[in-house]
C-alpha cells in the first residue's frame, strides 16, 4: 500500500507505463517510458523511490549512448551557475 498525499490515505495503487522526457544538462531532451503510480481514488501520480530511480537510470544510460558520457566538468560549470 502507498500513501496518497491527495487523498490523504493509504491506497492500493495501479501501475502504469507513461512516456516521459526530461531535459539532460538543460540541452538534450531525452524520452524514456516510465513506471507510473496512479491513485485508484483520485488518479493522482505517486512518487515510488525505486521506479523513479530506475527511471533517472535509463534517462541517463540513453544520454550516455547518444552523446557519451556525461562530462564532471559540465555538471561543476551549472553548479556555479
């Protein structure tokens, strides 16, 4: 059971596969298919740590296979930005 903030109540929650992008460096977009978990209730998104995780995952391993990998120094620059 997962807590859903909305409806504020523990719920079973339905999983569900949704095409999501996410802009990699503030440069690339990059589309993966993500698990997404929907209240029964409400049919709000849920956070889950582990297919949020697993999803930043293949993000990033799609980056690396289009553009290489991802460079320290780029990431240090947009910091200090």
């Amino acid at each position: 059971m997962k807590y859903c903030s909305h409806c504020n109540d523990f719920v079973e929650d339905t999983i569900t596969e949704k095409e999501e992008t996410y802009n990699v460096l503030n440069k690339h977009e990059i589309s993966v298919t993500a698990k997404i978990h929907i209240c029964p209730k409400c049919g709000s998104e849920s956070f889950d740590e582990i297919d949020d995780s697993e999803t930043l995952e293949k993000v990033y391993m799609k980056y690396e296979a289009i553009y290489g990998p991802i460079n320290p120094a780029n990431l240090i620059e947009k910091v200090r930005r």
